[in-house]
C-alpha cells in the first residue's frame, strides 16, 4: 500500500470548514478518484480556539512550518488576502508542493509572479474556484476552448450586486435600500466595499482576460465601477427600453487598433450597464453567477451556477486537488496558462462602448437638433432616439451606436452644460444591443 | 528545433475541414498554445475527388496506414458511426498514438474497451466534441467537478429534435409538419431516425452518464423514446400547465434501492417530457443544447451552447488536440476517466417518475372517485388535478407524485380500459417540477 498524500490546509473559515468536511465525509470517493488515499496533515489558522470542530492535532498557527513539512504533498490556499497568502504559496512552491487556491486578489495582484514559481519548481497552481465559485469556468477557457480564438467574455461574477440589482428591479427600491437588505439577509459583508464598488468582479475580471487571451492582465488593468450611483431611474429606464440593469465584468479583445495601440488589444472593464432582456444573462438573478463566452469557432457559450457559498466554493476547490493529487502521483504538472499573446491592455478612454442617456429638455423648437449636434461634434452617432413631450419640457431618451469611452464621456461633459438641456437624469453603458 | 507534431485527420466532412482549416490557418496560435508546432499529416477520406480544396498530396485513401504511419503522433477520427472508425482508433492506440474523437456512437457502444486499450497504451482518448458540440461539460464533468458528488444531468443534447418541440410550441404545428419544416431548413436529415428517435440523444447520456457517476454505461443500458410520438396536444396540455415540452437526456443516480438493486443505482433515460416554464432548460430554444447538472456542494450549474455544426465542433475537437499534443510533449497521458464506482444501471421500470395524463371522461357522480381509486391501486399518489366541465364530458389533467416508471404505465393502461374514460388525451412524462 502507498503512503497517502497529505494536504495542508491554510485558512478554516467558510470555504476551509466545508474542503475539511468534504475531504473527510468523502476520503473513500476522493480517494478512488485519484488513485491513492488523501489525508489533511494539518489546518493553519490563526486563533485555534475558534475552531473546536477541528481535531486539535490538526490545528495550528505555525502556517509557514506546515506548508514546508516534508509529509506534506499538496497546499490548499483559503485565507484570502495578499499576505501572507502570498509567501505561504511561495514557500509551498520552493518546497516542491502544488497549490489549490481560491484567491481572487492575489491571483489577479501577482499571478505571473505566482505562475513563474510554480513551472520554476515543476508544481502545478489551480484556481478554479477564485472565479464564479462551482461553476467551471477556468478550466474550460484554459483546455477546451484553448483551440478556439475568443473574442468576448462578459460575465456575472459577483452575487452581491447581483441581489442588490435583482432586488433594485423587482421593487423600484433605490441603491442603498436594497444594499441595507442585502446586509440584514447575509447577502452583502458589513463592509460592502469590495463587492459593491467593483473590486472583488475586476480581479476576477483580470483572471478571465489572462487566461482567455493568452495574456497578462492584472487587477490594476482593470476599468472599474461600481453599482453604488445607480439609481432607482436607471433601473426605470431601463426597463422602459426593454433592458435590465446588470453589474459586468467584461473581456475582450479589440481589433483595428487606436491611436496609441495600432495592434490587437485587450480591453478589460467592470461596470453596471443595462443588458436586453432577451440575453442569456439578463434572466440571471440573485445571488448566481454567470459567465458568457464569444469564440470564433464555438460561438456563443455560457456556463451558469453558484458563484458563491462554502459548498459550490469547496467543490471547485476538491476538482483541483484531485487534479494536483492526480499529477503529482503521475510525476508531471498540468497545463499552465500561457501568456505567450502578450496584448496591450487597451485604456478605457479608448475601449468602445454604448450610451443610455436621459435628458430633460425645455420642449421648444430646436432642442432636439442641438442635441444631436452636441453628439456629433464628439463624433458619436446615434442608434435610437425617443422624445416625448409633457407640456413646455420634454425627456429625450438617447441610445448611442458605438463609440470610444472617451468621445461618450465627454459628450455627457457638454450635454451637462447645455443651457436647453434641464438635467442629465440617467447615463448607463448599455452591453449586448443589435 | 523540435520536429512538428504531426496529425493525421480521418475523415473530411463538415466537422473535419472545419478542424483542416483550423488546423492550417490557426497554425500559429495553436503552436504557441502547444508548445511545439502542429502540422497534418495526411487526410484520409473514401473518395479523394471529392475533396478538391485539400491539397492533394495530403489526400490518402488508406486511412490505416495514415494513422500508423511512424511520423504521425495524434489522430483526429472524424469519420463516425461504428466501423471502420473502431479498427483505426484501435490500430492507432497500438502505435502509441492519441485519439480526438467526435465519434459518440463508438464512444457510446465500446467506451470501456476504447479506454482499456488506451490507457495500456499509455495514449490519450479525448472526445470533448461527441456531447453538446461546442459545450465544454465532458472535462468539467471528468475534471473540475470530479472533487463533488453528482446527483442528477438533464440535458438538451440534440438540437434537430429541440427546434421540432421549439416550433411545435411556437405554432401549434404537430410532430410532421414540424419535421417537414425542419428537413427543408437542413436542420433534420433525409433519414431523421438518429435524432428523432433519440438514439443520438442515447448515446450522448450514455457518455454523460459514465464520467458522472464512475460507471461504465453503455447506449443499450439507456431507456430510450423518441418525438414522434409527441402531439400539438401534449403541447398544448404542457403549456396549460406552465410547461414545455422538451427531448431530455436524464442520468440521475438514485438512492434507497429497488427490488432488483437494493444499493444505489444509475437511471439513464432519454424521454420527451414537460419541464416547467421557470426551469432554466426551457428557455433554451432552437438548435443550441444545455446540459443542466446537480451536484451536492456545487448545487445547480448550466452549460450552455451551440451543440452541432461543423465550427463548433471543430472547436471542441482543436480544444481536446491541443491537450493531447501538450500531454504527448510532457511524455504523459492525462487523466482518464475512472469506472471505481461501476453502480448497478436500474430498469426504466424501476426508475421513479412524475406522469402528467389528460383524460376526457363522462361529467357524473363518481368518475373522479373511480379514477383516483384506479392510481391509488398502482400505489400512484397524485400531486394534482384539475376538472373541467363542459356538457356531458368533462376533462380531467392529473399530475402525479414520482413513482416506479411501471406502476405509472400500468395506470395509464387500466385508465384506457375504463367505461367512464372515454379517452387518454395526453399521457406525457413530467420533470423539474417542485
């Protein structure tokens, strides 16, 4: 009989309880699966009283001691956080033992440094569960589609706006209302900040772009913004023009160059937008995740499931052990990513996008062609405009055709000044229009 | 420089020059992804005239000794069907070479033989694009979710027969009209027998159903009805209750034994039944495929996409190459799929399922009473029922509870021959309900 393979385990919070469970409960599966027993060699955590479901002898503070152990084969990385996650993997890697984590940031603050190591010690780094929880996503982009061109992936990757805007839509709630609601039920942390202002979404974001175009994307490449200006109009508006408001992170590669990048680009971004109803991931309520995926060959693909939660998390973070335990018995590491593309991340000043704008206007001959004009200075034509009169004002409903990010901003910047223009009542991207 | 890895194609139809054209004007990229550039071989193909776009020199009628040619490294079998594509794959894995296979017949009938030579070999056999095309599920089902326990698949597999019960629900047309559109489109065959008798959808849960539960399953282990059966009725009938009528490929493991199988068991079925309209599965309408999957940790997830055509395929096809090519670079086979669990297949007749029946039956005192007494006698507890009166007749829709497949059929036969019942208007299979 082979001596199993030992895992240590770093962080025993949700996640980490549920991958303890999991590896206990299901040692027989598991171990089947891979071909050899999986045993835990130890949890590191930090206040050992807080985890009386944890057999003491597993338990620890000394978390470096534990990763470098020579019993032990396989790291399974769940504190979260840039340290001292990022040094326990290091030590984990120059110790010739492969990694499983389920951390976003760090993936996306420094995940060439992190690759770099791993294929420098011939250890295997996986990830899935970092992006959109259970749902494979990584692995797909990674070894399915790695045959394919991919030109676009827009996804739902964060649950909690995604409550917050469900919420928004189905009550005519405002921003903060459904955030205090979101909190009460569990679904938003105490400090919202990381969901709602976009940054847990852009280093997912920056993990998807790296992977699906073969390119270094990190988090501070990302364009970022969150759903905490979008107001109870917005989601209105939306409505009114058959759309649903949406928080997403979008990848894509940009071809025909701009003036300061004449190639091929990359151009990575989070931020609401309102998205037609009839899209796959306008129906993509609640607390799930979705990710859609435009490839030249396989077209239009989407992979839908629970973005978050210690089960979905753990399950994804169990298929990559079994992967890591599974190579490490056959003496080789699995396919890295590779960054070989090398693009330019594209400004978002440059990046192409579409407008919603609401105004209120004075009713009175003319408006309407200043208005126009006002777009068409900045070079921004316009796809559909709806005006409808209520005594001497006036709203003009506005849907722009495609246009840099810049040329849009800056034409909002003068509607505003614009002395027939009464207020700017709604301004949104709008994603996935004919 | 490294040599090339060459690759001999069998077969050139739709999903084979697709995979050519690919193969020729993707050769950068998919050498960059390689690691090592990839080039082909020869194209074996029955009649080399008919292939004037394929350079000539490439062309061979003699497909076996393509692939034990000692220069080519990886086979591509886009040939389908039994044989000769059986004999080659065989002829291959005894040259030491790896196998990407569209080929869902094969896979379906001889799957655990393809693989024992395979793996004694020492070689790949990868066949992403045999189920739901461009979809990746056979990796995420064989990697990613391989740490969780699957419960149950559902999936939208063949797309000829998802567009017949699209327009069928669309315009009220029956099941002939529907195919005669769908032949004259190019959506149906000459000869549609594979996918509207669901022997197409067969194979494909036989193959979803051995990576998900570790157990060899072969197409004659799948309970297996077609559409042709299918009436506006039923149609009508499903979307007065809130449903749509859809071909399902269901693999589900069942708990609890049964008389014959007293352990857990493995129920594979490929039925057309009404899902509820709120289930993600209805919406997918048209030609494309969705494979629904229930896992304990990971919960519910949807993989969704366009499930045939030639470019789609190709993807999946050029996907599982690139893996096998790094795999023969790293002089290792990847992970194959595991048959530990090797569960017992149940009988449809033990298979536990929902039935919904319409009845038109005589408007007097007892008939509700005698037809609840005809199910409660088949140990059949009904969910719902609804009567509608009009004159003399009156219609009766009843929904059952889940119960053996058999003592379900076995009511609807004593339902047929009872005075009061003047006929079974729709006898149809539910799932998905609450």
């Amino acid at each position: 009989m082979n001596r199993p393979l030992k895992v240590a385990l770093l962080g025993c919070g949700t996640v980490g309880s549920a991958v303890l469970r999991a590896l206990q409960e299901q040692a027989d599966d598991l171990g089947a699966r891979v071909g050899r027993a999986v045993e835990v060699a130890g949890v590191a955590v930090r206040r050992p009283a807080h985890h009386p479901d944890v057999p003491a002898d597993l338990l620890t503070t000394d978390a470096h001691g534990l990763v470098t152990r020579d019993d032990v084969d396989l790291v399974v990385e769940v504190i979260g956080g840039i340290e001292p996650a990022r040094s326990l993997m290091l030590a984990a890697f120059e110790a010739g033992k492969s990694v499983v984590s389920a951390n976003k940031a760090l993936l996306a603050e420094d995940g060439v440094a992190l690759h770099a190591a791993a294929a420098k010690a011939g250890v295997d780094l996986y990830y899935e569960a970092a992006v959109a929880g259970a749902i494979p996503i990584l692995r797909p982009l990674r070894e399915s589609l790695v045959g394919d061109q991919l030109s676009r992936i827009v996804g739902i990757v964060n649950g909690t706006t995604n409550y917050i805007l469900s919420r928004m839509a189905e009550t005519g709630a405002g921003f903060g209302e459904a955030l205090a609601e979101a909190t009460e039920l569990g679904y938003a942390e105490a400090d919202p900040t990381a969901d709602v202002d976009g940054f847990d979404a852009a280093a997912k974001a920056a993990i998807l772009a790296s992977l699906a175009f073969h390119t270094p994307v990190s988090a501070a490449d990302v364009h970022r913004e969150g759903i905490s200006t979008v107001t109870a109009t917005d989601v209105a508006r939306a409505a009114e023009i058959g759309c649903t408001v949406k928080l997403l992170a979008i990848c894509e590669r940009v071809a025909n160059g701009s003036p300061t990048h004449p190639g091929d680009s990359v151009a990575v971004r989070v931020h609401p937008a309102m998205i037609p109803t009839t899209h796959p991931l306008a129906s993509v309520g609640g607390a799930f995740n979705a990710v859609f995926v435009e490839a030249e060959a396989a077209g239009q693909l989407m992979f839908y499931g629970q973005g978050a939660g210690g089960e979905p998390t753990a399950s994804a973070v169990l298929g990559d052990l079994v992967a890591v335990a599974r190579n490490r018995l056959a003496g080789a590491a699995g396919q890295g990513p590779s960054g070989y593309a090398d693009l330019a991340v594209r400004p978002m000043a440059e990046t192409p996008t579409r407008y919603h704008v609401s105004l209120d206007v004075a009713d009175k001959p003319g408006v309407l062609a200043a208005v126009a004009q006002e777009f068409a200075q900045h070079g921004v034509s316009i796809s559909t405009v709806r005006q409808t009169g209520r005594g001497d004002a006036a709203t003009l409903v506005i849907v722009t055709h495609s246009a840099p990010d810049a040329a849009l901003s800056a034409t909002i910047a003068a509607l505003r000044e614009m002395a027939a223009v009464r207020g700017v009542t709604s301004v949104l991207r709008v994603e996935g229009l004919q």
